[in-house]
C-alpha cells in the first residue's frame, strides 16, 4: 500500500515537474527557480543563454515597445518585429484618405522611406538585480503603509540617483509580490523608431473584432519597425542621420515550425495580473464593474460602428478608437464567462478557509487578514465604482479629456511666475494641437457618445460621494433631461470644432483666456475632473494605502501557506518569461480545436461585403497556386496562427514565440475568449497564448508584398 502512495507521488510529482506551469516569471531568477523545470519540459538552452548581463543574451533583443507591447529585434541593424495593433496607432496617424496605410499596407522599400514617429519609444533592459534589503532598510512591521511608503520611496530614490538616471538611461525600483519584494531595473530607451512595414488591416487585423479574443485565428498580426541610434549607436531623439541600431543580439528564426507537445516561451513585458486577490475582489471586478463598463462600452461601440460603416472617413478616424474600446470590452464579457464557469470565486472562498484554518493553527499573523481584507473591500466598492464611472464616462471621451488639457493653458495665464512669451508659447501649442485632435474628431459621434456618457454619470448613485455640478444642472434646469443638456452643451462650445476653437484662440490673449473657463464644454470636463480629483481620488488613495498593506500580508501568507512550490509574482510590466507547450484545447463538450490554423481557413471565412474579411485578390492567387515559397510547413499547407499553454497578459502582445532552442517561431498577440479569465485566475485546462506563425509573416513580406530586401536582413537557423 504505501509502496503505491508513493509511486503515485513520484508519478504526480514528474508530471508537475514537466507539465506547463502557470505563472510569468523573472529573467534573473530563471536559473534558481525554472530552468530545469523547463530543460524537463524540452528546452535545449540554459538560463544564461535568455538573461546575462555579461554575455549577449536572448533579453538583448526584447524591446518594451510604445506604451505597452513588446517586440523583438530580428536583425543586427535594428529591425524590430510587433504586432499590427501594436503599432496600429502609428499607421493610422500616418493615414489620410489619399494613402490610406490602414486598407492598404506600408512598406518602405529603402531606409529612407521608413516614417518617424514622434511619442514612439522602445526601451531595451540592460540589468536587474534584488534590492530589497536596501529598499527595505528602516522599515518595522509597526510602522503604517504610508510610513513605510516614504520611506520605501526614499531608499529607492537614493538608489536610483546613484546610477545617474537620464531620458535615454532609464531606472526603476519595482515591486514584486505586492510589496516583498524589489527589483531594480536599468534600461536604455531609444526615441527614434520608425515604420518600416504593415501589412493591408485585412492581413494585419483580418476578422477584426469579431474574431478578436477568439480561436480558430487566422489574423496576419503584425508590423515592422526599426530602431535608431546616433553614431555612437547610443539611444537619442529622433534626427535625420541617426544610423540603424545594431543590437547586442538579435533572434534568429527558425522556419520549421512546431508540433503539438512541443515546448515554447514567451519572452516580454506582461502588464498586470492579480493571481492573489481574494474571492470578493473577483466578485466585484466581475459582477459589479465588468457589466457596467460592458454595457456602456456596447453603446460606444455601436454609435462609432453605424457611422464607420456609412462613412470611410469617419472608418479612418475612429478605427484606432473603436478598436481599444472593444478590446476590453470583450474581455471583459470573456472574463466573466471563464470565472464563472470555472466556479472560481467559490474555489477561491474554499482556498481562503483553508488558508484561515492554517493561518490560526501557528501563522497567527495571518488569521484576520482575510476578515479584515473583506471589510475594506465593501467600504471602498462605491468609490472603485465612482472610479470607474469616471474613467469610462468621463476620461475615455475624446471632447472631455480634450477640452479639460486647456486647464493647463488657463492656469499658465493665471501664474504669476509665468511669462507673457511663456503663455503665448503654450497658446501657439495649443493652437497646433488642434490639427492632430480634430484629424480624428466626428460631432454627430462624438456628441451621441457625449449623451451615453452624461447619462451614465447622471444614473451614478452618489450616495455619500459629492455629485459633479453638471448632474445638479440636469436636474435643475434640464428636469433631468440628459440629452437635452447634452445638446445644449455642444450647441454653445467653441471646442465642438476646429474652426470654431482656432478662431477663438487666434482671438484671445492672457487677459481674456480665463473665459473659456465658462465654455460649457470645458464646464462640464471641469466638474467630471474636479468630483474625481476632490472627492473621489483622496478617498481612493487611502483605501489604496490599506489594500496595498493587506494585500502584503496576505501575499506573504499565500507564500508560506504554499512552502511546498513557487508562487509566480504578478505581472507589473516587467520583463518576463512564460513558458508552455503547443497545445490543443476542448473549448466545449465535445469540441476540440486544433493547435494550428492555416491559409485555407482564411479563403473559408472570406467575405468580400464585410470589410474585417477581406481577401486581397493576390493573396488568394498566392494560396490558389500554393506558392508559399520557403515558409510552407512540410503538411503542404501555409500555417497562420498557433497555441500553447503560455500564460500571458495584456502587454505581451508582440512578444517573441520561442522554441526550445531560443529561435523565433512566433509572434505572441493573443488569448482564447475562454482564457481571458487567466489574469485573476489561471487555468491550463481553459487558457491558451495566440502567436502568429513566423513563417506566415514572412510569407506576408516577402511574397506578399514584395519587402523580400527585409527578410534577407534576418538570420536564419537551420
Ligand atoms: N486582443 C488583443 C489584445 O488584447 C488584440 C487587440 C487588437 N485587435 C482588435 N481587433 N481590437 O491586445
Ligand atoms: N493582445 C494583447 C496585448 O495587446 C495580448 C493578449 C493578451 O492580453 O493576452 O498585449
């Protein structure tokens, strides 16, 4: 009998040692913790041949890219691979109806035809390492979070200026599991990056945001930069001569494809997760905020799709803005489904029990910390609600986060130490301004979400929390009509359009700027920022102080409640690893999807009246004859996209896919709509990574659009 007890542990004990483990983990740390966790599960390379500081290292290739993907350097000048709705916002400032790179695809067939992008950055780590104890040094358990904040924000300051920060030299001191851990990081950030290549959106983005979120995949998710250096081959601005950066190292790529069981990483920036919250942080965030911001998110949606598709102008200005609107929306509609199929919040209850029991059975530390973590979270829901109310209704509206920026202008006037050519300087800037804010603004649009988004703030239940002034006016003088004051607010702005408000900035001067302070337009952004920065952001802040302090603790329980495995730390934007198999998934009773999408499955969802699925008559003549050049698989068929068990986030998109032996298979840019729960709770049995296949990028520059001068650029293995 124990014999067999014991050969079952062993057996359970190899499977976990091979099988993928949840979790996005540290450069640095690869060696102690996973490496040969993952030479078990096939990796042919070790620890050092991803992170070392001495040694060029896979990490020299991995760039954060803009605000918030990733990207890899495939080439030793500089060129860098993304995802196409990573740069997407680059392409389309760089549209106008006359070439519109959105439909059509860029390639710049010479460097000289590659397009600068001012507010661009890449920022490649050169080093971390743990400074804890450092971060730490001063600090009592006795002490409270605000205390122990300055102090933490004082020791990482001293840390910091010691290595001589600049714009191009870049320096944190981050925390790790929620406060126990801090890792200081150096980077060097590189401002001039520029459009080399995107494939036409019905590649790039094809099946848009109906396929978004889902497999089967067959989005071509991808575009080309390249990255500038000065002469010195140090990061810069941007300028005329600055010459390709050549790179530590860059990824070699490897043409030969995957096969199911296969092991893979993912090599990037994953932005944030919260593994560790307890079950009624999850109740909330799914039943309570994720349907307020699904539904009012539905009606922006709906309001930018009809005119979009009336209009191929309004098409182009919004489509960025229609995009990162319905990202999150259907995540979110996905997140709720996951957690509540997977029955996480009550497993999550179950786990805090035990956690309880064990935490009064000799961790006394920890006994209340949930009980105590519970209360605080039904005292800060209204104002996590009023937030979000903010947010969603409030900042995410273009002509109320526009019109409030000018409070910066009204406030210069007013500041006694500013000068009159300082307060015209930034007047002039405000005046050009106007080309790039208008190029992508719409009235009858921008008005009819202006309505949703009053009629959310004024349905808000202020209970306890000041109500913005503009909701007095509405039921005052408006009898609580939302839309007829909505009406009368764009009836009367100057900021309703471009000619109206250059006109008027053309006119005023420092004297007479403060009137725009009544502009009704600028009113109303007025109160909506005054409510949340008044009364709603301090409130926050000193519920955030409490949370971040028990979420410590009980992060430090989790920690020692689970001595007999290693707990990954959330993700924070930090460069990690993740790591998984290619892997088929059974979605649902009875079906299983398959680990690889290909070409064929492209010509099966073809519909040439719906824009997102859209085959190019050349693409079609490429797959009719099969000329996939080198990058078909040996199955005869042209592979598109693929998945595995990486766990990832949003951040990751653009990350390079990996292969055992550290060469570039894919490009990640994706999760399976019944994944996305993973970034409050992981499960291998529902979540997949979507990665583009290398070789249909590839197929895309070199066959497709004729950029083959780029492809020979790269290294390729074997
Ligand atoms: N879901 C992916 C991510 O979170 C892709 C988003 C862009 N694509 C789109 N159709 N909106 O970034
Ligand atoms: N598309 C996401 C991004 O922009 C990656 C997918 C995910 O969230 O996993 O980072």
């Amino acid at each position: 009998m124990k014999k067999t007890y014991l050969l079952l542990f062993i057996i359970v004990g190899l499977f976990q040692q091979t099988s993928a483990k949840e979790g996005m983990w540290i450069p640095y740390l690869l060696e102690k913790i996973n490496a040969s966790d993952m030479q078990a599960m096939g990796m042919r390379i070790t620890a050092e041949d991803i992170y070392n500081v001495n040694q060029p290292s896979l990490k020299d290739a991995i760039v954060f890219f803009g605000r918030g993907c990733t990207g890899e350097i495939v080439s030793d000048k500089g060129l860098l691979l993304t995802n196409h709705h990573c740069g997407y916002g680059q392409i389309q400032k760089h549209s106008t109806i006359d070439h519109d790179y959105l439909t059509d695809g860029f390639w710049a067939m010479n460097m000289a035809e590659e397009l600068k992008n001012p507010n661009l950055s890449a920022r490649i780590l050169t080093s971390m390492s743990d400074v804890t104890a450092e971060v730490l040094d001063g600090i009592t358990d006795a002490m409270s979070q605000n205390e122990r904040n300055d102090i933490i924000s004082e020791n990482a300051k001293k840390i910091i200026e010691d290595l001589e920060p600049t714009k191009f030299h870049r320096v944190d001191v981050r925390a790790f599991y929620n406060g126990n851990q801090y890792i200081l990081m150096e980077y060097n950030v590189f401002f001039d990056v520029r459009l080399v290549g995107a494939p036409p959106s019905n590649i790039g983005k094809f099946g848009g945001d109906t396929d978004n979120w889902m497999w089967p995949r067959h989005t071509g998710d991808f575009s080309v930069f390249r990255i500038y250096a000065n002469a010195e081959n140090k990061a810069c601005e941007i300028a005329d001569n600055n010459i390709p950066y050549k790179p530590k190292q860059h990824l070699k790529i490897s043409l030969n494809g995957y096969k199911e069981g296969d092991f893979t990483f993912i090599f990037g920036y994953p932005g944030r997760t919260q593994e560790y919250i307890p079950a009624r942080q999850v109740e909330y965030i799914t039943q309570t905020m994720n349907p307020f911001k699904i539904d009012l998110r539905r009606k922006k949606l709906d309001i930018m799709s009809n005119a979009m598709n009336n209009d191929k102008k309004i098409r182009i200005q919004y489509s960025a803005k229609y995009a990162g609107v319905a990202n999150g929306w259907k995540k979110w509609i996905g997140e709720n489904t996951g957690i509540k199929g997977n029955n996480a919040i009550a497993e999550k209850q179950e786990m805090e029990s035990s956690f309880t029991e064990w935490a009064n059975d000799g961790h006394k530390e920890y006994a209340t910390v949930i009980e105590e973590y519970n209360k605080l979270i039904e005292e800060k829901i209204p104002y996590e609600m009023a937030y979000t109310y903010f947010i969603e209704a409030g900042y995410y509206q273009d002509l109320i986060k526009y019109s409030y920026s000018y409070t910066a202008l009204i406030n210069t006037a007013a500041d006694m130490d500013a000068t009159d050519e300082e307060f015209n300087q930034k007047l002039q800037a405000f005046i050009s301004s106007t080309d790039r804010f208008y190029k992508d603004f719409n009235i009858d649009v921008d008005l009819a979400i202006f309505k949703e988004t009053v009629r959310a703030f004024h349905s808000f239940p202020y209970e306890g929390i000041s109500t913005p002034k503009f909701v007095e006016t509405i039921n005052t003088k408006y009898n609580g009509n939302t839309d007829k004051y909505a009406e009368y607010v764009y009836s009367k702005s100057v900021f309703t359009s471009k000619e109206k408000l250059v006109k008027y900035l053309n006119k005023t001067n420092r004297k007479k700027i403060s009137k725009l302070s009544k502009d009704p337009m600028y009113n109303h952004s007025f109160d909506a920022y005054a409510t949340y920065i008044n009364n709603i952001s301090p409130v926050l802040s000193s519920f955030t102080n409490k949370t971040d302090s028990l979420q410590r603790i009980y992060m430090k329980g989790l920690i020692e409640f689970n001595s007999d495995k290693t707990l990954a730390a959330d993700a924070n934007s930090t460069l990690r690893i993740a790591y998984g198999k290619v892997q088929a998934f059974n979605p649902r009773d009875a079906v299983k999807y398959n680990y690889f999408t290909t070409l064929k499955g492209i010509m099966q969802k073809e519909d040439p009246d719906i824009y997102d699925y859209v085959v190019m008559p050349k693409l079609k003549a490429l797959y009719n004859e099969r000329d996939f050049g080198k990058y078909g698989d040996t199955d005869g068929s042209m592979h598109v996209c693929f998945i595995a068990s990486n766990h990832t986030t949003g951040g990751n998109s653009g990350s390079p896919a990996l292969n055992a032996n550290g060469d570039l298979i894919g490009i990640n840019f994706d999760r399976n709509w019944e994944g996305t729960m993973s970034d409050l709770n992981y499960d291998i049995s529902r979540c997949r990574n979507i990665m583009l296949d290398i070789r249909y990028c590839l197929f895309i520059i070199d066959k497709y659009a004729g950029a083959g001068h780029l492809v020979e650029e790269m290294t390729f293995v074997e």
